[in-house]
C-alpha cells in the first residue's frame, strides 16, 4: 500500500514544545513526517538554517518515523516533490486563523493534490511562540517549560544575557 506522507512546516526560529506536541501527534496519524524548515519571507531569523535543522532533529530524534529536511521554495512544489498528502499545521488562537486559512487555500490552488490539516494546539501551548521564547532567553527568564530539554543549551547559548557577556 501506498506510504501516506505528511508534511510540518514552518519557520522553527527556534523549534517549541507546541510545534513538538504536534509533531508528535501528526507522527500517530501517518507513515512518515517530514519536518522541513522553511522562509517565511515576512520574518528575520535569529537562528541560521542549519541551526533551526539541528535543533528540530535532536528534538525529534526519539520519533521514529520522523525526518527533518531544509528547503527554500514553495511548499506547494516540496509537497509534490515528496509525494505528499498533507500538509500538517497547528492551530493556537483565532489569530493565527486568518493567516493561515489563506496559506491553506493558496497550497490548495497551487497543488490540488495536497490537504490542509489543522491540529489543535495543546491547551498548554496555546500561547506559545518561537518569539516569546527568544524574548524570554534574551532577558534571562526561564524557558526550560517552552522548549524541548535537548535543545535548551543551545538557545541559551546564543540568546541568554549570561552568555552574551563572557
Ligand atoms: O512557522 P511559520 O513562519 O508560520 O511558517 C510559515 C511557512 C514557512 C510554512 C510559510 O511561510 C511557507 O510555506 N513558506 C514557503 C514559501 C511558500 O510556499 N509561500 C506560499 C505559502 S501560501
């Protein structure tokens, strides 16, 4: 039978424990997830590409059917290229709805093969963001709850007040 393929994308400046969660829970409901960091052309990075790569697979290493890949295109084009079925999103606040229900439609349009799938975000996530988290690190707060342990040395390393200063 056919492997069914699904898609995670997203920026992962710096992969989260909601982005996590949904990963986690995407891997339950098909045979194999890519997790492929992507531009967003409307943001600046604070992590360089290869950076956001590394930390989603140590971060996912313990999920079997998991791989994590780079690409710089359109989404629509890679869901193709892999031959995907879904494209695997999760859902906080309604203000994330708009944004994302036009992304949903435009990869619909540009490739009718692929679906849209929309996770809940885990009640813990629901405010939950790669930028809260790099605000929080960069002012010296906590954010071992946010982040998956693996990777909590290496944002501190690059963001935290202490480590700026040696
Ligand atoms: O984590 P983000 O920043 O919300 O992820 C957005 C992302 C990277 C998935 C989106 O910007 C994207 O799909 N970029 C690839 C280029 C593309 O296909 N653009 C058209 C989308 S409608």
């Amino acid at each position: 039978m056919k492997k069914r393929i699904a898609i995670c994308p997203g920026s992962f400046d710096c992969i989260t424990m909601g982005h996590l969660d949904i990963i986690t829970r995407a891997a339950l409901m098909f045979d194999e997830i890519i997790v492929v960091a992507m531009n967003n052309a409307e943001k600046h990075y604070t992590f360089s590409p290869e950076e956001r790569i590394e930390m989603i697979k140590k971060s996912t290493a313990g999920i079997k059917n998991v791989t994590v890949e780079l690409f710089d295109g359109l989404l629509a084009d890679y869901a193709a290229k892999k031959n995907a079925c879904a494209i695997i999103k999760g859902l906080r606040a309604m203000s994330d709805f708009e944004y994302e229900f036009q992304m949903a439609l435009t990869n619909k349009k540009l490739n009718p093969a692929v679906e849209t799938l929309f996770l809940t975000t885990s009640a813990q996530n629901m405010y939950l963001s790669s930028s809260m988290v790099k605000q929080i690190a960069s002012l010296g707060g906590d954010i071992s709850d946010f982040v998956p342990p693996v990777i909590l040395g290496d944002i501190l390393k690059k963001l935290s007040p202490k480590s700026q200063n040696l």
